[in-house]
C-alpha cells in the first residue's frame, strides 16, 4: 500500500507541476459562464469531478475548450449520457456531458454504430484523424441526458496519462468571485475509548450564531465551552457560495489549527476517480446515513486519498490534555482567493482514560485496510481486500437461519460504516432451489431498499461484490420487465351553459395510437435490472432513445413511411433472462391534398 500512496503522491505532482501549468482552455460555452456546481461538491459515494454550467434552462451551443480532437464519444441512457472526450495537445482531455446531440457527422457515426450493434449504449476510442477540432469550434447542443435532474453542461478537465480529474477553475477561465464561504456550525469527534467531549466518547454539535455587537459569528453564550479531552478531531457544517445562490458547493480548501498548531489541510485541485469513494470519509458518513445532513469530519484515513489530503498531524486528531483553553481555528478558502476564518474556544481537560468496552463476540472482527481478511461462516463467506475498508473497523457477520428459503440471511457489518472499495461476499444456495440457476441472484437489503447484486454461479454457489454494508441473502427472479405505452394526450375545451352562464372546462383526451410522431414506452424491472431492449418496425431492429422521463423509452417513426397500417414490436430483458414482448399496430394515416 506505501508504494501504491507514493505512486499517487508522483501522479498527483506531475498532473499539478505540469499539465495545468501549459494548458490554455476557454469556456465551453458561448453563453455568459454562470457556475452551478463546483468541483469536489460532495454528491452520494463520490467527488463532484468537474463544474456545472448553467444553460439557462435551455440547450445551448457547445465549443471545443481548446484545440485538438474527439478522442473519445459515449451514449448511455445513465451516468453522463451523450458525452464527448476530446485530448489537448498540452496533454490534458475535455469532457462535456449530458448532452442533446453531437455535429450531424459524429451523430451519424454514432447512430450507423448503434444500429450495427443493435444497442443504443455506446463508447468508443476514436483516433486522431476522424474528428479534430478547433479552439471554439462548435462540437454539440448542451442537454439533460443521463443522469440529470436539469438541462446544464457537466465539463471536466482530466490529466491524458493517468486519467485523474483536475479543478477546471485552476485554468482561469472564469469570472472573478468575491463572496467567500460559509460556516454554520462546529463539530467536535472524540477517537472511540481516547477521548472525551463534556466528559462523553460522544460526538457534538453546536451552531454558530451571529453577536450583533461584533457582527461575527461564533458559540451562543448561553452553551457552555465545550471540554475536550484526549484524543480529539474537528468538523464544520458549511460550504462555498457560488454565485451568491443559496446552494453551498465544495470548498477548495479546508485548514484546521489548534492554537497556532496545524493538524489538518485539504484541498481540492485534483484526484483520482478509482479513490472518489474517499467522500465518504471526507464526511461524517454515519450523520449523513441517518439525518441526511452533510458534516466535513477533518480527518485522515488510514487509506487515505493523497490527492487532497495535504497535510495532517496524527490523522488530523489533536491531544487534549492540560487545563487550559485552546483555540480551535478553521479557515475556509474558495478558489479565488476568498477566505472565511472562524475560532471557537473550548476548555482543555486531563485525560483520565477511559473504561474499555467488552471483547468482541465471535460474531465481530476487527479488520484493518492494511490486510485481506477472508471471514467464514456455513454457507457464507466474506473477503476484505486491502483498500475495502477507510480504517479499522469492527466488522459485523452474523448468520440468520432462515430454512424456508433460498439461502440463510447474513449481516455484514453497520450501514452506518463506508466502505471504501467493494468486498467479495459467497452464499450458498440451498439444495431446494429447483429453477434454472441463472434466475437467482444475491441481493443485498438496507432498511426497506433492496438492491439485486451483479452476481456469478459456480455449482451452488453465488459470488457478489458490494461497496455497502447490510444483509445479504439470495433470491429468485423469475418477474419479467414491465412495458407500458405512454398514450399521446391531447387537451380539449367545452363550454357548457348553465343558469345563463358558460362554464369552460378542459378535458384531457387520449389519442390514438399512429405511426406517426414518437412512440414512447416506460420499461422497469423490480429486481435484477433491464438489460438490453429490443424494438422492431415492420420487422426490422430500430433503435430506441431515451424519453424526458424516467425509465422512458421513445421511437420516432419515420416521416417518409409508407400508409397503412405497420407492425411495432419491443421486448425487454433482464439481467436474470426474463423477457417481456409487446406488439403493436399503428396506422399511417393516408394524406389527403386538397385541389
């Protein structure tokens, strides 16, 4: 692992000495920049890795950032739905994503290679003849593909050799801000049986409030001052302000101090993606699995992301141990420079230690991230890799009988715990399971969810990797996808007279199905996932796009086809092999000119 963090520490010095060094990049957008989103906003198992550009509610022209050529072009009904890659000869890659369209020649490359492969997913390396372009040349229309909630432009700039994402704003393309971050309260951790906070291993929270006289915020002075003791880290609830909106965003960088002492500094200029699960532990997880709220913990895992840890003492953890007060020191800066800096005073206590908790029960281990650790139990088995877990953790495996059904159920350890990179989970199916073996899968229950588990069979056997703690068990899959049109309607007025008077009132009306205009359909499955989607027009494969909605799938027919009435006909299938066929008959109305 120490050569692995010292190959980061050198890729992450090379991207930052060098590539952004040379680099000239423009706006991708013709319109007035107006950022959204920032880098490193902290999003559900991952760093935000690019910015968010505002269109404005509409779709707008793209532009090439810099000179050079589509590397890379992909279509996905998920994640960054139509996207385009291009490489820089400064040896850095642009990425624009969730886009509308391509130009009318990359679009019909794209559409000749879906119909070829009959599946509208697609991504492809391209090479450097097929599609250069210039600095601000047009390469697209902005949209709300993939996995959007709104039309914008996604744009990322990433290092070409090693492929880690870079903050775009350290290219200097953007406007100037001035407003600085924010800080809303203060969070104090105390390291489980080393430390206390007001005498508890507990964790606390206060809120800043603003003193009308100093016109600064700081602790109410109706809270006591908070004593620490032992062993003790730092975290804050707040974020950056961008563009005066009231949405908080990442914050470039983060520096904690205790008195004149630094124990711990962030920043946020680049990372890798196969460590963007390290939010996880950039936030205090457990908080924001239960109250959905987001707390910066300033703290340092074990396997910890070199990219923006920069500095640290003792994992960002401060020793507290003489009677005295101290004065705890966060400063906030965005990356223009503003900066937001806020003391708060706490009281220093002797440690006295701490009563140690029980010894573990067999049915819990303690792992740490620096060692693989296969762990059994009958009819179950679980493989902690290296870079599973942040830090050590007690780690739960329990087994739960459960002989009606297909396999026993298994808890692996707390939802309140992140886990790092995906663990390796065996069960055995039961000797009653009679079906063909490809319709069982592993799932893996948290609360009322249940996920289906890409999953592999040998013999009786079934393996799963999952990159979240809970209960895991088998289950068959035998319900084929749902398939249901979604009618055309059409909004029809009636005026009715009553007592003299009229009435108006709008009726909605369903219109009936012709081959004309777009056929749309919502495809779902309820357990392992649709696969693949198939779509016939008169016997021959089309291709389906994604519709506005989700899980919707549209059609357009085409406009120089034939009257009369044509067949069309959809089959989706699962990951489990079930499949569902539906068939059509819409009529092309005949045309009628008039003389």
């Amino acid at each position: 692992m120490r050569l692995l963090q010292l190959a980061l520490f050198f890729i992450f010095f090379n991207v930052q000495g060098q590539t952004s060094s040379k680099a000239v990049i423009s706006s991708p957008l013709e319109v007035p920049i107006n950022i959204v989103s920032a880098y490193g906003e902290i999003r559900p198992n991952h760093f935000h890795s690019g910015i968010d550009l505002s269109t404005f509610g509409k779709s707008q022209r793209v532009i090439a950032a810099a000179e050079g050529y589509i590397s890379r072009v992909r279509k996905s009904a998920q994640g960054y739905g139509n996207v385009i890659y291009i490489d820089h000869p400064s040896g850095i890659t642009t990425v624009y994503a969730h886009l509308e369209s391509f130009t009318e020649p990359l679009e019909n490359f794209v559409k000749q290679a879906q119909l070829k492969n009959k599946r509208f997913e697609f991504d492809t390396i391209l090479n450097e003849a097929m599609f250069r372009v210039k600095s601000g040349e047009f390469i697209a229309m902005s949209g709300n593909s993939g996995s959007s909630s709104a039309p914008h432009l996604h744009f990322e700039v990433r290092d070409q050799q090693f492929e880690n994402t870079i903050n775009p704003l350290l290219f200097n393309f953007s406007k100037n801000d001035i407003t600085p971050p924010v800080i809303r309260s203060v969070a104090f951790y105390p390291k489980e049986n080393e430390g206390t906070v007001n005498m508890l291993n507990s964790k606390l929270f206060l809120p800043l409030v603003l003193n009308k006289k100093t016109k600064k915020k700081g602790l109410s002075t109706k809270v006591k001052m908070p004593v620490l003791s032992g062993w003790v880290s730092f975290g804050f609830q707040g974020g950056d302000v961008i563009e005066k909106k009231s949405h908080l965003s990442g914050i470039y960088e983060i520096k904690i101090a205790v008195d004149s002492q630094l124990v711990y500094k962030s920043r946020l200029d680049q990372f890798s993606f196969s460590e963007t699960r390290n939010v996880n532990a950039f936030i205090d997880y457990a908080t924001k699995v239960k109250l959905k709220r987001t707390i910066n913990h300033c703290v340092v895992p074990q396997n910890q992301m070199i990219g923006i840890f920069k500095q640290h003492q003792d994992q960002g953890y401060f020793y507290f141990n003489e009677d005295k007060v101290y004065s705890i020191t966060y400063t906030l800066t965005d990356i223009s420079g503003n900066v937001t800096i806020q003391s708060v005073k706490v009281k220093g206590k002797t440690f006295l230690g701490l009563t140690s908790n029980q010894e573990l029960n067999q049915n819990f281990s303690t792992i740490s991230p620096s060692q693989e650790v296969v762990l059994e139990r009958e009819g179950a088995e679980v493989t902690f890799f290296e870079e599973s877990l942040f830090d050590t953790t007690k780690v739960k495996f329990i087994r739960r009988l459960q002989p009606a059904n297909l396999s026993d159920l298994y808890e692996v350890g707390s939802i309140y715990t992140p886990v790092n990179q995906a663990f390796k989970i065996k069960i055995r199916l039961n000797s009653s399971a009679l079906l063909p073996i490809e319709k069982y899968t592993i799932v893996r229950l948290s609360g009322k969810s249940k996920e289906a588990l890409p999953t592999e069979i040998s013999e009786n056997w079934l393996t799963s990797f999952s990159d979240e703690f809970g209960d895991f068990t088998i289950q068959v899959d035998t319900i084929a996808p749902s398939i249901s049109r979604v009618a055309s309607v059409s909004k029809v007025s009636t005026v009715k007279k009553k007592k003299g008077k009229k009435k108006k009132k709008t009726v909605v009306v369903q219109l009936p199905l012709k081959a004309e205009g777009f056929i749309k359909f919502k495809i779902t499955d309820a357990l392992s996932g649709v696969n693949q989607i198939n779509a016939w027009l008169d016997d021959e494969w089309v291709l389906l796009e994604p519709g506005a909605g989700a899980n919707e799938w549209k059609f357009k027919f085409p406009e120089n086809l034939a009257e009369g009435e044509h067949t069309f006909q959809i089959e989706a299938i699962d990951k489990s092999e079930n499949s569902r066929f539906m068939q059509f008959c819409p009529e092309k109305t005949v045309t009628t000119l008039s003389p």
